[in-house]
C-alpha cells in the first residue's frame, strides 16, 4: 500500500510572512532537460525560485529533482523526486518559495509546487475513509472527490461520522499516489498529513492549489486551525 506515515503535520496559525530564504541559488534536473544537475532555477523574487520546461505536450507529466548545489545530488531537499503536468500548451512552471510563513497552512517554508496543480483533479483519501463510509481506506479508487473553489480544493467530513482521534490523510491527484505533504510540496513520496477529531465536529480538508499547501478545519468547535503547533498544545492539554 502506496502511502507515507507522517511525523506531524502543519504549522501555527498567525497569518505573515517572518522570514526569507537565504540560499544563493537551486537547480532542477528533470525529465525534460535530461536530467541536468546544472539546470539553474531563477530567482523571481526574495527568496521564491522557477524553472520552466516547454514542448512537453499538453497534459504530460513529468518530474524534477530540486537540489541546492550544481552537480551535487547529495543536496536535494527531498531525497526524491517533485512532480508536475504541462497545461494545454505543454508548459509547466515548478517553483520553490524558500520563505517561512505562519499562515496555517503546511509546509510552513520551502514550499514546492507548479503552476499547474488547479488543473489536476484531486480525491482525499486516508484512513477515515471507510469509517465515515465513503469507501476504503486508502484505495485510490474509493477516494472520495475534492471539490475546486476557487483553487483551494476540499472535502467535507460530516460531522459525526468519526470517533474522536488522530486521522491521517492526504490529497491524491489524476488518480494516482502524486500527492503533495506537509513537509515537502508536491512529492513523488509525499508523506501524510493530519487531523484530529475532538468531538463530532465536521472537518473539512483543504488543498491550496496556489502554492501546494493543506490544511484541516474543524466546525464547529473550540479547537479552531490546529497546526504543528496547535496539534501538539491540544495533546499536552489532554494530559
């Protein structure tokens, strides 16, 4: 079963922007530049990198590996590789936003995504899924559809339908395992993210298209946007 344990998942939930990355450049060998560990990425603006691959075909996908030193690829951020598909022209942006955020959503910082991940079509899955009755857990084909609003993209637990616990979740693209995690962004090895459920409270998940990013929202309830932080401050209440 194709699916990664997460260590924690997200971050704080006071919305700003605290800290820019410092590293004095990246590179992206992928599929489309026969895998060229010089293949410098551009700096577009403080502390956020792209690298554009054209002619791929419309639809294709394809995959980098983000590294940090030219020819070095002991220095990926990941140890695998990233993912990503062309829109209609065949042209896909990969970006890496090196800033430190503490907006609620995950990863907090290094932040990898494309410029295409609205087009793809994205299912939850997790092992909540057969208790809420929605399928199996874990099974691509049960996995219940994200909806698109406006570019974040979301499931809708009813409330009720999970006892109280720590589930693990997360968003599957095209109906495959291409995912993006709570540490890495988009990740051929996505690792999960997480929520928790305190009472029988709906919970909702959310995919950011604009930047690769998840997050959970309880309601109603107290426990408001948990994150890394906030998850690890309700375990120790608890106690």
């Amino acid at each position: 079963m194709k699916h990664v344990k997460s260590l924690s998942t997200m971050t704080a939930t006071i919305a700003g922007l605290v800290l820019a990355g410092t590293t004095a450049a990246f590179f992206a060998p992928g599929a489309d530049n026969g895998w060229d560990a010089s293949t410098a990425m551009t700096e577009t603006s403080p502390g956020v990198w792209e690298y554009s691959a054209s002619g791929l075909g419309a639809g294709a996908r394809t995959e980098w590996n983000i590294i940090e030193f030219a020819g070095d690829w002991g220095s990926q951020l990941h140890g695998s590789n990233q993912w990503g598909h062309a829109d209609g022209n065949g042209d896909v942006t990969i970006i890496l936003d090196t800033n430190t955020y503490n907006d609620g959503w995950a990863p907090s910082s290094n932040r990898i995504y494309t410029n295409t991940l609205a087009l793809q079509s994205w299912a939850a899955t997790g092992d909540w899924v057969a208790a809420a009755g929605l399928g199996n857990d874990w099974d691509l084909g049960t996995a219940p559809a994200m909806t698109n609003n406006g570019g974040i993209f979301e499931f809708v637990i009813p409330g009720g339908s999970l006892a109280p616990g720590i589930y693990e979740w997360k968003p599957v693209a095209n109906g495959s395992w291409d995912s993006t995690g709570p540490f890495t962004g988009v990740n051929v090895n996505a690792p999960n993210s997480q929520f928790e459920v305190v009472g029988s409270e709906t919970i909702i998940v959310q995919l950011d298209s604009s930047n690769g990013t998840t997050r959970f929202i309880p309601t109603p309830g107290a426990v408001g946007l948990l994150g890394i932080a906030g998850l690890a401050a309700a375990r120790r209440r608890r106690r």
